[in-house]
C-alpha cells in the first residue's frame, strides 16, 4: 500500500483561530480503513503519519530544525473511546498560553464538539458517561458530578444501571472513611471504616458483597520520603482490623499496592516484590498471612502497570523493561495484541474497547509522540482518527535502538541509542545523555532532547546505569552508595563500548546530564578527562556532602535525609569517601571545556551548587561557561528552554562538532 499524501505542518505563527481549525480537521478527517493482519501473516504497511523528511533532496546537505521547533506542543496527548465505540473523548492543546480542553468527537457523524474547558485524565465510566480529573460529564456537556475527593476506583453499576465510584469521605471526623456515589444522582452510600488509627486512607477494598475488607493508611507525604503505610485485613465487617504489614521507606522501598480481592474471598491480589527480584501482581493469602505465588511477574523487569477493562477484575499487567510489554489474562485479548504488535511492530500498542465490537489502539514509541487508531473487530481493520503531533514522521525522524552491554564487572546494562537519519556510515560525535534521580530512569517514548540532538549529527547514547529502576531489586540496589563509583563506570564503559564497535567517534564524545545527571557530567570530565572532548551540567550536583547537609526546602524532612543518607552516604561518617567522588573538591582536575545551566528558583538542588563550581574554575583559569535560568526551578521553563537548547547546541557545535543550530525563521 503507497503512503497517503503528507500533510503539510502547520506554522507555529499560526493565529488561534486557524491553529483551531486545523485541530478540528485533525479529528474530523478520518483516514480509510485498513486490514489488520494476523500475527503470523504479512501485515499491511501502515500510513505514512505526516510530511516527509524535512523536504530535503537526495545529496543535500541536511539542514537541522530550528529550536523552535522542537518546543512545539502535541496538538493532541490523550483519546478515550466510550464502550459502544460511538464517541471519542479527546485531551487537546490549545498552545502555551490556553491551557487544554476535553474534545468529544461523534464517531458516526465525524462532529467534534467541546466538552470541558479543562482537561485531565479520562476515564469512560458508561456509554453515556466520561469521567475527567474528578468532575463527570454526560456526553451532551453536562456536568453530572463533582467529586472533589480521591477516586479509589470504578465499581460496577448499580441495580439501576448508574455509574458509581469508590471515593475517600471528606470533611470533618468523616475524613478517613470511605463512600459509594452514584455519579448520575449524588447519592452517597457511606462506609464507616472505624479504623484503629486516624491516618490517611489510601486504599479500600471490598469484598463480594461491597463491605470493606481490606484498606491501607498512610502516615507522611510520599513527596519527602516520610512515609509509613499500613496496611489492614477484616473478616467480617464487625470485627476488628487485623495489621497485615507496616512499611517504613526510610529503612525499605519494597511497598504494597493492595489491587483486588480475589474470586476465592481469602486472598488478596498486590502488586509487591516480596521474596522475588523483581515487583509482580502477587497472591496474598489472608488465612497463612503470607505471599503463595505470582500471579503475573517477569524475571528481570518490574511490573508497572496494572489495568482493568471493568472495575474490579486485572486484565493485563505492563511490564517496566526497556520497551513497555502488555501481558494479557484473557487469551483472546492476547491474540488480539499479538495481532496488532504484528501489523503495528516499531510501537507500544495499547488496547482498550470491546473485542466484539470498537477498540481503541493507542501507540507510541521512541519516534513516535502518539497516534490513535480504531480497530472494528467484526471487519478486522482499523483507522487513523489522530496524531499527537501530525508534524512529525516517524520514518523521518531519528531511530531508536534499545540494547545492552557488558560493564566491567560483568554486569548487563541497559541502553537506548538514537542514531541520526543523515550523515555517513563512519563515526559520528557522540553525545552521553545521562538521566537524573539518579533512581529513576530512561523510558521508550518520544523523547525530545534525544531526536533534537540526533537532528544535529550526534549518536545519542542514554545509558540505564546500576541503580535505575525497572529492571529489578538486585540491579537497582547495585547502585547503592555508588555515586562516582560504579555507576559512572557503567556509563565510561558504554562510551568505550560504542567507540570500539565504530559507532562513536573517540575525539568528540560529550557528556550532558540534569540533576544526577549534570553531577556525573562533571564527574566524567574529572574522572576520564581522556574519554570526553566536553560536559554539560544543568542542575548537577557540585559538592556532595553540602547536598546532603542543607536543607532544600522541598525536600527538608528528617525521613527523607534517612533516605538519602542510605542511598548515597553518610557525611558523618563517611564524609571523606563523598569528598573523593565531590567535583568542587577536584575541580582543578578538570580541563575540559565544560557549561553549567541552573535554574534561579531551584529548591532540590540549589543554584550554588553550581555557582561554586564555575567560580572555581574560573579561579583556575579553566574553560568554563554558565548560564542563570531566569524563569527556573529544577527543570527549565518554556521560557528559559529556548535559550537553554540553543546554548547547549552552539557548545557541543563548538567543542563536539556537531551541526550548527538553525536561526528560527
């Protein structure tokens, strides 16, 4: 099948009316129905998303889009299809200044209409009724209910066929007990859970026949670190709570999601890690008070997500490894995905609908922000019905690779890499892109920075070190106290490791990283002046011992410096070992030309951290440049990212030879 026409992209300068209009047009104009194939058979070639690349001819020097493109916002990020697969809600963009609003496009006539003048995340709770953040709509724009209360989940509807909701009571002595509301009428059925304790309730569950059965309490905001959940067991609803577990993360991480309880009424499902390596939906016995078996798990990745077609049952399981992986109970959903995986292969693909009817296809991948699609299952074939950005082709745009290798020790490491489209087959300037936490991690999505950079000739390598999540307990905790240590080795070696496999270019490697990540770019350029030509720091940590002494003021709570001190070190008692591995303490060391970025406002890392740093260098007479973020606090504002970008690509083009950034038009 030939590619449909490509679609001009629309100009940033348009007015609001016409940016309007070409939104409308996005979801109004469907594209044509495809087959899918089965899996096993050839599948189609689906329809070529948008323009081509950057309209360039065979042998023209490739000309990199300006910073201003890649501040774009997606025009839509969200759609959800109503059961009956008549309606679409749609989250849409109305640029920087407005904010988002909730869409409704009718399937049947092709109208879209708006729903909300706000946007949140959606939920369709019945054919007729959408839920958006807490308030619910009727599909004619009519706000039912405002729930103005934490949503524990959808239960299934009433005798009269309403929609209801499992919410937290609020206000006064009620605060801590739950309540059922029908979300068409306001009425409230409330649940008086006469806990032992007056924390916050977190979590309810009920048993068959909606009596609460089991719920978890939580001590402390999750924000700082002090947290202690509790977690509670009944059998009968006037008997006394039982205490099942209590969890403290200033001493473990290994927490509890309580999900459902299960069909034979003495056990519960929960997502935990219990005994395994990694975190799985696990059987909980309520009789033997202890973990009998997983229920859905994978050996080396951690689940992430569990999700429910209808209230109270767990269709699948998305597991958290390089790439997202749904795993589905029902085999007839996972032919169904084994099926679109086939004809949809470089995408995550996410389902939702109903397998006798409309399902809604939700993809995205390392070059690709977001399209939706509808698959009519009776027909086999699916549409088009919208773009997150239609701008962009993902044919066009820079691929992703996912990988590992081998670090010094043996260890297998997790890797992306994103290889520029243009350019020739030799070595190419190396960027290593290094992410903050340093507890968190890299995810296969459309990742702006990584194709902005790869648009201007460098090989983008995004290392998940030791101490990333996702990958396992065992692998996150090699990471422990490791700051400068082992972790910058996993990333020294993936640099070594892609120069000697002749992908990367050994005289123009660059290290850039954010938060953790702009501390082992200083790191790298101090500990293997040799490997790098230069290093980036926004946000990075300089002096690792002042870090874990001043009080920050949104992360200031004496559970959350226990936290830190575990994790990274303890300066009273090892305050020379974090010195070793302290860039400011070695900055004479460093020679390399280095740019530090910071935001004015930043409370998690303050803005000295990085004054002191080029203040040194400075003193030493060292290749330094720095730049204040005006309008920033942690991360870089819209306002300050423009500046920022276009910074960041004249210092690489200068030191790393990559292509010059392109005035913006």
């Amino acid at each position: 099948m030939s590619p449909v026409k490509p679609t001009p992209r629309p100009s940033p300068a348009l007015d609001v009316r016409r940016r309007a209009a070409v939104r409308a047009a996005a979801v109004a104009t469907l594209a044509p129905w495809q087959l899918i194939a089965r899996a096993g058979e050839v599948p189609p070639v689906p329809p070529a998303p948008g323009a081509s690349a950057a309209g360039a001819t065979p042998g023209s020097p490739h000309r990199p889009k300006p910073v201003k493109h890649w501040l774009i916002p997606p025009v839509f990020s969200d759609m959800r299809l109503s059961p009956d697969g008549k309606h679409v809600a749609i989250r849409a963009n109305q640029g920087l200044q407005r904010g988002a609003v909730t869409l409704l496009n009718n399937q049947e006539t092709g109208k879209t209409t708006r729903l909300a003048a706000f946007a949140g995340p959606m939920l369709w709770l019945d054919d007729r009724t959408l839920l958006i953040s807490d308030s619910v709509f009727d599909i004619d724009g009519r706000e039912l209910y405002e729930v103005k209360r934490e949503i524990f989940r959808v239960l299934p509807p009433g005798p009269d066929g309403h929609p209801r909701l499992l919410v937290r009571r609020s206000g006064g002595a009620l605060d801590h007990d739950a309540a059922i509301v029908d979300v068409r009428t306001g009425t409230a059925i409330g649940l008086d859970l006469q806990l032992p304790d007056r924390e916050r309730l977190a979590q309810v569950l009920l048993d068959a026949a909606e009596r609460p059965i089991a719920v978890t309490t939580v001590r402390g905001p999750f924000a700082n670190g002090a947290s202690v959940l509790s977690h509670w067991y009944r059998e009968k609803p006037d008997a006394a709570w039982d205490l099942l577990a209590r969890q403290d993360n200033r001493v473990a991480e290994d927490f509890w999601q309580l999900l459902r309880v299960l069909p034979d009424g003495r056990s519960l499902a929960v997502l935990a890690r219990g005994d395994r390596d990694t975190v799985a939906v696990q059987r909980f016995d309520l009789v033997e008070r202890r973990f009998t078996g997983a229920i859905a798990g994978h050996p080396e990745e951690d689940v992430l997500v569990t999700a429910s077609l209808q209230g109270e049952s767990i269709d699948r399981v998305v597991t958290d490894g390089l790439k997202p992986t749904t795993r589905w109970f029902e085999q007839d959903w996972a032919d169904l995905q084994a099926s679109v995986d086939h004809a949809l292969p470089d995408s995550v693909n996410l389902l939702s609908g109903r397998l006798d009817g409309m399902v809604m296809i939700s993809s995205f991948s390392g070059t690709d922000p977001g399209r939706w699609r509808i698959l009519n299952t009776r027909t086999n074939k699916f549409r088009l019905i919208g773009s997150a950005q239609e701008e962009i082709d993902p044919a066009a745009v820079a691929p992703v690779e996912t990988y590992r290798y081998r670090a010094r020790d043996g260890l297998s490491i997790p890797a992306y890499l994103t290889r520029p489209r243009h350019g020739g087959d030799g070595p190419a300037p190396l960027v290593a892109l290094i992410h903050g936490g340093p507890w968190t991690r890299d995810r296969w999505r459309w990742d702006i920075e990584a194709q902005m950079l790869a648009d201007h000739g460098y090989v983008v390598f995004q290392p998940q070190f030791r101490g990333s999540s996702g990958f396992g307990k065992r692998f996150q905790e090699a990471g422990l106290r490791q700051f400068g240590l082992a972790m910058q080795d996993d990333i020294t070696d993936g640099v070594q490791d892609l120069i000697a496999r002749g992908i990367a270019d050994p005289r123009r490697v660059a290290i850039v990283g954010a938060s953790y990540g702009g501390y082992a770019a200083l790191w790298g350029l101090i500990k293997t002046p040799d490997l790098y030509c230069c290093g980036v720091s926004l946000a990075g940590i300089s002096d690792l011992p002042d870090q874990l002494v001043n009080h920050w003021a949104d992360d200031s709570s004496t559970a959350s410096r226990e936290i830190m001190r575990r994790l990274v070190g303890d300066v009273e008692t090892a305050r020379s070992a974090l010195e070793a591995v302290s860039p400011l303490q070695h900055a004479e060391q460093l020679r390399t030309p280095v740019f530090l970025a910071h935001g004015v406002f930043d409370e998690r890392i303050l803005p000295a951290q990085s004054t002191r740093m080029v203040e040194a260098l400075q003193r030493l007479g060292r290749p330094v440049e720095s730049m204040r973020l005006l309008q920033s606090g942690h991360s870089p504002s819209r306002g300050d990212l423009l500046d920022y970008w276009a910074a960041l690509l004249a210092f690489l083009h200068r030191h790393a030879g990559g292509l010059p950034a392109t005035p913006a038009a």
